[in-house]
C-alpha cells in the first residue's frame, strides 16, 4: 500500500509538470466578462485548493483497485498465464473508461464496475468540473480494494503451497 501511495503521488504530480491549475482562481472577476478556454485559468478547481489531494487520493484508490487485483491473480495462476491475465485486464479497462458507456453497444454494460472506468469519470470532475459523482467513484474504488485486501491472504496462502508442493503451471 505504501507503494501505490508514493506511485500514486509521483502520477498525480506529473499533472503539476504540465501545468493542470489545481489550485484553481480566475483572475476574471467581471461578471460580463468570458473567461478564454485557452487562458492558464481555464480549469475547473472542484474543490478549492483541496483539489490536488482529491486527485491524488482517486490515483491512490485506483491504483489499489487496479493492482491488487493484477497482485492477487498473479498469485493464482502463476506463469505464464499472468501475461494473458494482463493482456485481459488492460483491454477491457481501457475499452470501457475512456467512451461513454451508454453509447457503447449493450456487450460493454459490464464496464460499470470495471475500476478505470471510475479513475477516468472522477478525473474528468475534478479537471473539468463535470456533473459531480465522486462518491460513487470512490465507493467502487474502495469496495475493490477492500475485496482485493480479503482475498490477498488467501491468494498468498496459495502461492505458498504451490511452492511447497512443486506445483507450476508450466510444461517442462
């Protein structure tokens, strides 16, 4: 966990590198006046100068949600099945956070509780202010993790007594 939280905080600033106005102001005061879409000011800040640990926290919860789940199945299934675990994983996250769902065909209704669906909708919030859903993006992150965190030990054990008992999931 200490590990994804440091990862999580070296993403997170990597959007500081280029630029991304977390801590928000737009020195247009006018109520007249249109604010420029291209101006440094033109990013939304959700949440005052709290934004930037906001942002940092869905990264943290994502990449729990994420990689304890790569974590635990590569416990499972060992080599070399944990590249075809990978290869699954990433497709089908990517296929389902980076387009509206609901104008996906029906197949993709399933990306609903895929984690980088979350990541994606509760960065866009944040960075450009869209109609708000945190919660429900941190709550699948977090009941991901927390399912991830139960089956940790049990994947553990596992792996240890496949070790013990010169179990490998590859030919010879």
């Amino acid at each position: 966990m200490s590990a994804y939280f440091m990862l999580s905080l070296a993403y997170s600033l990597i959007s500081l590198a280029f630029q991304i106005n977390f801590t928000g102001g737009n020195p247009v005061t006018s109520e007249t006046q249109v604010t420029s879409t291209i101006s440094p000011y033109s990013n939304a800040d959700s949440y005052g100068h709290g934004t930037f640990p906001v942002y940092w926290m869905l990264n943290f919860f994502g990449m729990i949600a994420l990689g304890l789940a790569c974590e635990n199945v590569a416990m499972i299934v060992g080599q070399p099945w944990t590249g075809l675990w990978l290869i699954f994983w990433v497709i089908t996250n990517v296929s389902t956070a980076f387009y509206d769902i609901d104008i996906e065909p029906t197949f993709y209704r399933w990306g609903y509780v895929w984690p980088l669906h979350y990541v994606v909708e509760g960065s866009r919030q944040i960075l450009f202010g869209l109609h708000s859903r945190i919660g429900l993006d941190f709550a699948v992150l977090i009941v991901w993790g927390v399912i991830n965190t139960v089956v940790f030990p049990g994947a553990c054990y596992f792996m240890r007594w496949k070790s013990r008992h010169h179990v490998h999931e590859y030919y010879k």
